[in-house]
C-alpha cells in the first residue's frame, strides 16, 4: 500500500512536471519580430485582461497584485497595458518568482518564451484570455493542484487545523477521534502502511510510526503524541493553501517539454524516477543531502558511468571528520594517502560503492552506489554530504548500461576490480527537484514536509505570510559524499 502510494504521488506529480507541448508533429514557425510599440489595445481586449487576472487565484497567485494600467488609444497607455499584460504572462510562463534569486544554486532548465509576439497575435484574433490561460502547465496535476487550491481558499483564513488540538495527551492504547486524521497523514508522509489505519484506537502499528517521526525531528520518541508531535502532524487549510501554491509555482518554472529520457530525482521525497522515450520504467529511493549540506536543484547530465571507482574525499570531510583519525583508521577504510588528498580505493568498503553515475556540473554533485544500505530503510532519507545515492545503484547502472547499449562495455569493466570508465553514447539528463506535494491513490494531494525548509522563500515571493516548518534532525549519516 505504502509503496503504491509513493510510486502514485511521484508518477501523478512527476507527470504533471513533464507534460508535453502542444503535442503537435513539427515545430511552430518562429514568430515574427515584434515591437512592443506595434501592439495595440482596445476596451474589449483590457476586460478580457481583468477578468484573466481577476482570476489568478486558479493559479495560486492570488495574494500578488497585478495592476493593470493605462489606458487604449494613446501610445503611452497602450505600452502600460503591454507591460501589464506582460508581467502576468510571464508569471504563468514561467513563474512568478525566479528560484535562481531564491536559492544560491538552481540550474533545472526553465521555460524562456518570447511572449511578446504571441500577446500581439491574441489581441489580433481576440482570444486572450485563452492565450494567457494556455501558457500555465497543461496537465492533470497542474489541474488537480489548482481544484485543491480553490476548493480550500474559502476557509484558508482560518487557521483551524485538520487535527483538533486538545489538552490530552494521546498515549498507545487509548482510543481517540483524533486517531483517522493523525493516521491518515503518517501515511501520506510515508511513516505508516495505510493498512494499519483502521478505527480509533491508537495502535501499536501507529505507535511505532509516530516513535519514527519523533526521532527523525529531534523529539524525545516516546510515541506519546504531545503538542510537538501534533504540530508536525497537523496542516490547516491555510497551510495547505500555501503548499499548494508553491507546488504550481515549482511547476511552472520547468520546461513544458522535457527530455522524454531522463531522470527525476525528488530530493524532499527521497525518489527518483527514470523516464525511457516518454514513459517511466523505473522508480527507487534515494539518499540525498543533509538538511545542513542541502543536494541543489540542478539540471545535469550523466555522461559515463564508473565501475569500481575510487573516492577522492573532499577537503571538507577530509578536515571535518577524518582528519586526526590515523592511519589504522585508513587502513580499515581502504583508504591512503596521494598527492595531498585521502583518496579511498576501490572495493566495497568505498563510500561510492560499486558503481559512481558521473554527472556534468561544478558543484561535484552525482549519483552513486553506498554500503549504507541501511539509510534507505529511513522515512526521512536526508542523510548524505549532498550527493544523491541511489538503491540498488548496480542494477540501475545495468539497466541504464542495457538501455544504451554498452552492457558488453560494463560488464567488462566491473570485472576488472579496478576504476574504470564507460562513456554512454548519449547523455542522460538529470534533475534534481524539490518537490513537497505529491498525489495520493485518491487523486488528492498530499502535503509532505519540507525537510529543507525550501517552501517558506518561494511562499513569501507569492505574497503568503510566513508560516511554520519543523526542520529535520539529521541523524544516521557517514563519511560519505
């Protein structure tokens, strides 16, 4: 059940992130050259723009204010309508806010349309309103996303929480209302089987799952279910309002046509999907970064993999948590001396692994093998030093090495217990996204946590009070990258 759940929430969102463009065979022709000075407005075409940006709440952009100025038939106030229609356009072509001002890393492709050329061409035809709502993401998860958003603004003012408080502590055992709600979100958050959801007693099933979450945010994991332990379990309509428009905002910052072979990797989820002409084959879980060494949100091609490889341990972990060990420590970790640098040799005590997917960027982030086999069995798998390792890493590489057609290549060069290189034919692009709403088996969305507390700039940049996010403890790690 569990499971079916995660693959249903990444499919359903990892969809919506992925849908295609207009689904037509060839290219549209490059639209002609436009002058801003060339497109004019009349007093229909201004009440069809108040009415698209009156609006906007279906898009979750409706604490943003949108002004519309100016006025038709004069130079200046036709300009000052373009402007304004533009500054909307551009929020439903590619977000409202730029998550490259946000965050110190973001590399994901983005959406880069000339929207000009296409204001002129509605105006002309009269359908503005239909452009403008065209250039949001057209998929059912954008959809689904927008219904759940206005279906909850009425009641997103009042800050009532989905789980009642009350003054009794909850203890295993005792039989309470509270107990479907409480139930209801461990599941979504992926800490119980939705099997061990039935009535109101608080089961041992349960108890084990809240002792799980309790540990994982620093709280004494005593099952007992406290005003801490409520707070992370519980979301208001108005925290669910505000996580939802973020999620569409995320969405419409990605490209409306990405790679039909890639790989989506969700770092607040801890899930990646590989997606093969367009369909996805493949999902696992992964181990990413600390919540205090963050994996980025990068767009970044795997263009060889590593059998064997060997790991040349970064100066940050060299000084922080290896330095002053000695040299029996090295010794047991197979690692020595070269150059300068601790560089750690093949073999299966290597924080790599058996097997490094060698991606192209600056930041030295790439997926790879562990022999932390035990960190995918966490709920919250925010355990690495930023790179992202993937479960059962050698059989994703050998379907990855089958898929291009260099099996021969790789199994020839595991065999030779030595680091050794296969460059893939073609690369396969990567994204490392963030993702916190997902979709249940019910088609609803389901708010996980923001284990990075990534959520809280792109709200404030929608125009959302600050809200309350419960950071993660991290625990469980190792050495490795």
């Amino acid at each position: 059940m569990r499971n079916r759940l995660i693959v249903s929430s990444l499919l359903a969102v990892t969809v919506a992130l992925a849908a295609c463009g207009s689904g037509s065979e060839t290219p549209d022709a490059p639209a002609p050259a436009v002058s801003i000075s060339e497109v004019h407005w009349n007093d229909a075409a201004v009440r069809d723009l108040r009415a698209a940006i009156d609006s906007r709440q279906a898009h979750g952009l409706d604490h943003m204010n949108f002004a519309v100025d100016g006025r038709p038939g004069s130079a200046e106030g036709d300009r000052a309508l373009t402007e304004s229609a533009l500054r909307y356009a551009s929020a439903l072509a590619r977000g409202a806010s730029d998550p490259k001002k946000l965050y110190d890393i973001y590399s994901v492709p983005r959406p880069d349309p000339n929207l000009l050329p296409g204001l002129a061409k509605a105006l002309k035809g009269g359908d503005l309103k239909d452009w403008l709502e065209g250039l949001a993401p057209q998929d059912d998860g954008y959809r689904r996303l927008s219904k759940a958003y206005m279906s909850l603004r009425g009641s997103s003012d009042a800050p009532t929480p989905a789980i009642a408080h009350d003054s009794e502590l909850l203890k295993p055992g005792n039989t309470d209302p509270r107990v479907p709600l409480i139930a209801r979100q461990l599941v979504a958050s992926d800490y119980l089987d939705g099997k061990d959801t039935q009535g109101d007693r608080y089961s041992p099933a349960m108890v084990k799952a809240v002792q799980r979450m309790q540990a994982d945010y620093g709280i004494k994991p005593d099952g007992v279910i406290g005003k801490d332990a409520l707070e992370i379990l519980n979301l208001s309509d108005a925290d669910k309002v505000r996580a939802i428009a973020v999620a569409m905002e995320r969405m419409r910052w990605l490209q409306r046509d990405p790679p039909k072979t890639r790989i989506d990797v969700n770092v607040a989820a801890g899930r990646l999907i590989y997606w093969r002409d367009g369909k996805m084959v493949d999902t696992r879980k992964v181990v990413v970064g600390k919540p205090e060494n963050q994996t980025p949100q990068l767009g970044s091609p795997i263009y060889r993999l590593v059998a064997n490889p060997t790991w040349t341990v970064p100066r940050s972990i060299q000084n922080k948590e290896i330095a002053g060990k000695g040299s029996a420590y090295l010794r047991r970790n197979n690692m020595a001396w070269k150059d300068g640098w601790v560089v750690q040799q093949p073999g299966p005590k290597n924080s790599l692994g058996l097997v490094k997917f060698d991606m192209k960027n600056e930041h030295q982030i790439y997926l790879h093998d562990t022999p932390a086999k035990q960190l995918f069995q966490e709920v919250q798998r925010q355990r690495s030093h930023g790179c992202v390792r993937v479960e059962d890493a050698l059989g994703f590489a050998e379907m990855l090495a089958r898929d291009e057609g260099v099996l021969d290549e790789w199994h020839r060069a595991r065999a030779t217990g030595k680091e050794t290189f296969v460059p893939l034919p073609r690369e396969i692009p990567v994204r490392l996204l963030y993702d916190t709403v997902l979709f249940g088996e019910d088609g609803e969305p389901v708010i996980r946590s923001d284990p990075y507390g990534r959520d809280e700039s792109v709200a404030t940049a929608l125009g959302f009070a600050a809200g309350t996010n419960h950071q993660l403890r991290a625990n469980g790690g190792d050495v490795g990258p």
